[in-house]
C-alpha cells in the first residue's frame, strides 16, 4: 500500500497501478518495482490532486485482526476468517466417517469472510466483511487437472445457462505463475465485466494436498482416505470454486440493468433478469377495478401463486403498472380484462419483447411453468 503525504489517503498499490497504466499491470511486480513506476511516472493523488507526495509501496496483511478478552490488557489478538474453507477442512474426517462418501465428492459451505481492505470501493465489489460460497472437492491424486478443467467449464455454464448472465460479460483468465498461491498448482479467475471494468467473480483454484496435509501435520490426525475400490490410502487432492455472494448480487443486476429507448421517445428501466432468477415471476392485473374483474384476477392469482412470487397489482393505469414490473425484472404480465369474462383468455405481456398473446385461464399455469 501507499499514503499520500499531503491529504493522507491510504490507497492499494497494485490496484492504483492497474487504474492508471490497465489491467493487468501490477501482476507479478515487486515492491522495488512498483515504487520505481510510481516515482518516474508521478501520478496524482486521486483525492488531492498533489503530485510527488506518494510515500514509497510496502506489504500490508489482507487478514483482519481484532482482540478477545475481558480487559485490553488480558485480550488476545485474533485474526477474522479471510475464507471459509478451513472449516471444511476441519470436518472432512467427520464428514467421511459419518456419510461414507466415496472419492470423488465435494462439501459446500456458505458463511462470512473479512478481509482488511484499504480501499473498500466500487458499491460491494470489494468489502471487508462479505458472504461467500465455497465448496472443496476431494478427488484423487492425479485426477486433479481433469477435475479442475470440470469446475472451470462447469462454473462458467451455470452462469450463463442457470443465471442468464450473457457470455459476451464473462471471461476466463488463468492466473500466471507469479499470481499463484503458494498452495497452488493452477487458479483461473471467472471475471466479469462491471461498469468499473473486468473483475474477478469467481475462482477456482487446484489447491493440491496442502491443506489436508497441514491439518495432518498440525493436529496429528491421519486424514487419509481410505479407497476400499483401489485398496488404498492417500491424502485426497483438491479443487476449490469460491465465489462471493456480493459480487454475484452485483453482476446479476449489473448484467440486467438498461435503460431502452422506446420508438415514442421515452426510456424505459427495464431489469433483464432470467425468468428462473427474477424475484417475481409473474404479476397479475385487473383492467378495472369493478365488473367482476378484481375478483376473476384474484381467482387467477391465488390459482398461479403455486409457482413462486406472483404479484396482484390494481393500481393506477395499465402503462405504468407494466413500467413498475419492468424495474423489478418481472419477466411476465397477465392483465384480466373485459374478455376475459367472455371467453376465459387473459393477455400475457412478456417484459424483454413487449409482445402480447392471449392465453386460455385453464393453459396459463402450465405456460408459465414451462418458460420459469
């Protein structure tokens, strides 16, 4: 990290190289070096403005530390988990004497991390305190690097195909060797493409034996499996995807978000999401608030609530009710109207489109079961 001397902004090192030269910069580049780049090219200070007042890079620890105790002069210093793997870990004895799982299998774990950010910036890309999903998948020795390529291609597909974020937004980057952690054998990031630029979403890391092996060592366990197939023991190996919950919010939204320019001249927000992510799958509106049609759109409501979140709207006029479902990503709208009553039809309004299309009462679950 460095400090500007004058206004006394603490700002990441590596990360400042990357804003002012591009991404990608700062990778694998010492301190010596960095400091070199910063003096010859006497960047500014991104609050102040001064030139020259950067004091020189030095290390800083990512692990965020806090005390326990009664008193400060009796507490302890403690370090908050920086990921929630190690917990997974702990328990893998546990969890194969008390499952029987067989090799290959993997333990998927949801909890907070923290981590001491300089700069915590860019909305919840990056925070000190942040949920993340993480799953350690135990394979054997030698089978590592075909398990790695699973997860790479399999985190990348469920992205596109379960969560709808478009491919054109979503890359690959496998880290280079002095980007590696020392427990690595090989890490690619899943990046995504924000507002601010490509930023990783999701790792994916061959983290080898290392961590069993410690805990082995450490604990004096033996956390060696035993693969009754082969007649065997040996330390499994593993490959980790971890992703975090804050960035997943934000690229989904992100993916998802636009403002359409409509032939009439205005815009319309609209929210993109996937019919299998929006948080509300359908809304159901009376064209009147009389008639019988509040009741006949009550009748449907009840009927389609059994899908997920429906909606029941009768407020204001027709547009803006389609403009409020719009911003929330609502992926179809049902509007209960005067032929309704006659022929049992509603008509669906599909949210990307615009399009309408009647559709019998008695079909309508089952048309939208089949596009949720």
């Amino acid at each position: 990290m460095i400090d500007c001397k004058n206004c006394k902004t603490r700002i990441r090192a590596d990360k400042f190289l990357e804003d002012q030269k591009g991404e990608g910069f700062a990778t694998g580049l010492t301190l010596e070096k960095m400091n070199q780049v910063i003096k010859e090219s006497n960047f500014a200070c991104p609050n102040c403005g001064q030139r020259g007042t950067f004091t020189e890079a030095r290390d800083f620890n990512l692990m965020f530390k806090t005390s326990h105790g009664a008193s400060a002069e009796d507490s302890l210093d403690i370090y908050l988990r920086p990921e929630t793997a190690q917990g997974i870990f702990l328990n893998f004895k546990n969890v194969v004497s008390t499952t029987r799982r067989k090799i290959p299998f993997g333990i998927a774990q949801i909890g907070k991390s923290f981590r001491n950010e300089i700069m915590a910036r860019q909305f919840v890309f990056r925070t000190r305190e942040f949920e993340q999903m993480e799953m350690e998948f135990f394979c054997e020795p030698g089978t590592q690097k075909e398990w790695f390529s699973h997860w790479v291609n399999y985190c990348m597909n469920w992205l596109t195909e379960q969560v709808g974020i478009k491919k054109e937004n979503l890359r690959v980057r496998e880290h280079e060797k002095e980007e590696l952690s020392f427990y690595s054998e090989g890490t690619s990031d899943i990046e995504f493409k924000y507002n601010f630029g490509w930023g990783e979403l999701w790792g994916i890391a061959s983290r080898t034996d290392y961590d069993l092996n410690q805990h082995q060592k450490f604990s004096g366990e033996d956390l060696k499996y035993q693969d009754q197939v082969q007649n065997k023991k040996y330390v499994p190996f593993v490959v980790e995807p971890a992703l975090g919950v804050n960035r997943l919010f934000l690229a989904v939204v992100t993916d998802a978000y636009e403002e359409e320019k409509l032939p009439d001249g205005e815009t319309r927000t609209v929210l993109r999401f996937s019919p299998k992510i929006a948080p509300v799958k359908a809304a159901v509106f009376p064209l009147m608030k009389k008639d019988g049609l509040p009741e006949k759109s009550r009748e449907i409501f009840a009927d389609l609530s059994k899908l997920g979140n429906i909606e029941y709207d009768d407020g204001g006029a027709i547009g803006k009710r389609y403009r409020r479902q719009d911003e929330i990503g609502t992926p179809f709208c049902i509007t209960v109207d005067y032929d309704t009553l006659k022929d049992n039809t509603v008509t669906v309004r599909e949210r990307d489109s615009m399009s309408q299309e009647r559709i019998a009462v008695n079909q309508l679950k089952n048309w939208l079961f089949e596009r949720l």
